[in-house]
C-alpha cells in the first residue's frame, strides 16, 4: 500500500472530476484504488463511489453499478451511494431498483441533502408519468429551508419542475404560484414564463397568458421555440391541448437551444443548425407538414420523437418497451416494421428515449430511426393515420 500515491491519484481525480473530464477522472480513481488493495485508507468507499458518478456520466452504467454496490458495501449507511445507485438503476432502465435506492438514500439522510433526493426520485416518477407521486416530492425539495441560498439556477430548476406537474394535473393555481416562485431566481427565465402563460391562459387570463408568452419569447433570442400565440391570444400548445406536455417540450427545446449556443462558443463562433420543435398532434391530425423534412439530422427526428408520448398510447411502459424491442429484433432480422402508424411513432418515441439512458444509437439503430421516420412520412402522404 503506498497512501502518498492513494491520495495523489485522488486529489488528481478530484481536479479532472470538477472540470468535468470523467474519463481522465476514472482512470486517476482507478489507480488510486490500485494503491489500496487492502482496503485500508479509509476513504476507499468514497474512490468507489467518484469513480462510479465519472462512469454513469459516461453511461456506462453496468461499469458504475459494479463501483457503486462495491463503495456501498464498504460504507452501507452512506446516503449518497444509495442516491448514486439510484442514478445508475435509472440510466439501467431499472426503474423500480431505482425508487428503492432513492428511497433509502431520504431513510438514511434525514437532513443535509434529502431534499436533493426527494427531486431526483420525483423525477423518475415525473418520467414514469406518476404525476401525484411526482408532484409529491417535488413538493418536498422546494420545502429546502437553504433554498434562497442555493444556486439561483437550481432553485428555479426545481420550482419549474414542480409547475411542470401542476399543470399536468390540471393545477393551475398551484402552479401560477410555483412559477411565480422560479421568477424570483431567475426573472427571464422562458421556460416559468411559458408555463405560467399557460396556466393563465387556462384559467382564461388572456392578458396576463399573452404577456407571459411573449417574455418566453424573447428570452435568450430562442423565440423560433415557442409555438406563436394565436390571433385570439392563446397559445397553440398541442393536439392534445395538454399544457404539460407544451411546457416540457419548450424545456428541450430550450436545452438544445442552450447545446446550440455552447457549441458555437466551442467552433470559433461557427453558428450550428437549432434543432426543430414539434408539437404534439394525434395521428389522424398529422400533415406531411407536421415531419421532419427528408434528409433532416437525428436531432431533428428525434425531437419529432417527442412529440408522442408512446407509453401513454401503449398503455403502460413495460408495454411500449416490449413492443418496441420486438419491433427493433424483428427489423434487424428481416427488415420489417409495423403496420400501423401508431406502432410506428410507438417505436420512435421509445428509441428516442433509449438513447437519453443508453447513450447514442450504433449504425443499425441509426438506420432504423431513418426507416421508421420514412415509413411514417410515407403513411401520412397516404392518410393511412388511423392505426
């Protein structure tokens, strides 16, 4: 054992970890780890535990969930590993290990950053679209008496968060208050701007939702993101008219907006192409206008992904996972996809959310987006929509 090497490595890693640099940071940790094969140092769980968050930032999340379940046998009642874990489980799909890991990271730590754990299991239950549970810990994060001393970004990130779910209950009060709240830390923000236009506007404030959506507009120079308000003052959410699924669109819309301006800082100034926003629509709604173009990039398709939510119209996750697999084996070996138009958008939305916790598609999930996408432009020229 050689603790001077151990805590170089790790000071090391620390350096790379804050620079965001995981893959550097990994192999530091690593061999911190190599400098300790007794175990004896007394912060190996903690080595464990850095290396396992550069590895899930990586999502290589099997690699993680070996660091992690190794870190938390050497220190159990560590609430952070648990939280950790937690984070891999999702980034694994394995969605109810997950909860339970959440769940014992908030049993184990009463105090310091439950409330960071309450968010991160909200989320997984806002992804799960079990909204009550959702709004429920979410609820709880921004109850964080250090709130007004947190980062004024992740404060606001909480609080639209939480208005997300409000309006997807159909609470609109709640979440005009709660978006009120997310102006104080951030009094631009486009994403608290739109949410609450949309909550006045569904409570029939017409001024109020107007001005709402024209400071959204105006945030950033990202205006091309935001659906345009209508001639009688409202906005054009959705198909659907789902507030919900508006104000989580204009998120993305907004992340990528946010990838795109980061982007250009990186080449010189060289402006990159903004990804295209689409709206929610039901099938027996979409025009050839609605898809994205031929010869489009894979953002662009994959943000059409979005706009249909395959889970709800399969019924269940566990159904549309199913489906979906089936559907990938099954072009793989004999290059088939569904029949229906349905089926079709099913199965893009499910890629579109594989790649979120799996990482980048390979070449054969590439070309079965591409296939998927073409067969569904080529279902509407024929207006064989109802399926």
């Amino acid at each position: 054992m050689n603790g001077v090497d151990f805590f170089q490595w790790s000071a090391a890693g620390d350096e790379h970890f804050d620079a965001e640099r995981y893959e550097e940071a990994a192999d530091c940790y690593a061999n911190a780890l190599l400098n300790d094969p007794e175990r004896e140092m007394g912060f190996t769980h903690l080595v464990y535990r850095k290396k396992a968050a550069c590895l899930s930032s990586l999502r290589r999340y099997d690699d993680a969930l070996r660091d992690i379940n190794e870190s938390i046998s050497l220190d159990p009642r560590e609430a952070e590993g648990y939280a950790l874990r937690g984070d891999v489980h999702r980034g694994l799909g394995k969605y109810p290990e997950a909860l339970a890991d959440y769940g014992r990271a908030i049993r184990l730590d009463r105090k310091v950053c439950v409330y960071e754990y309450y968010h991160r299991r909200g989320g997984l239950y806002e992804h799960l679209g079990e909204f009550r549970r959702a709004l429920k810990d979410y609820r709880r994060a921004v109850l964080n008496p250090m709130i007004s001393a947190m980062l004024p970004d992740i404060a606001y990130r909480w609080h639209c968060d939480l208005g997300g779910v409000s309006l997807a209950l159909g609470r609109l009060v709640p979440a005009i208050e709660t978006y009120t709240r997310a102006l104080h830390f951030d009094q631009d923000g486009a994403e608290a701007h739109y949410g609450r236009g949309l909550a006045y506007q569904g409570r029939g404030k017409t001024a109020e939702a107007r001005a709402d959506f024209a400071a959204a507009s105006a945030d950033r120079g990202l205006a091309g993101v935001f659906p345009a308000p209508s001639e009688g003052g409202t906005a054009k959410t959705r198909g659907t008219g789902n507030p919900y699924v508006a104000v989580t669109e204009v998120r993305r819309g907004l992340e990528e907006g946010e990838r795109v301006e980061k982007g250009a800082e990186m080449t010189n100034g060289v402006q990159e192409k903004k990804v295209r926003v689409f709206l929610e629509k039901g099938n027996d709604r979409l025009i050839p206008d609605d898809l994205p173009e031929p010869g489009d990039d894979l953002p662009t398709i994959l943000s059409f992904a979005r706009s249909y939510n395959g889970f709800e119209a399969m019924g269940s996750f566990q159904a549309c996972g199913d489906f979906a697999n089936e559907s990938l084996a099954e072009y793989v070996k004999t290059g088939t996809l569904p029949d229906t138009i349905a089926g079709l958008r099913a199965c893009l939305f499910f890629e579109e959310r594989r790649g979120v916790h799996a990482g980048d598609p390979d070449d054969t999930g590439v070309a079965y987006i591409y296939a998927l996408i073409e067969a569904i432009r080529e279902r509407v020229k024929r207006r064989e929509v109802d399926g």
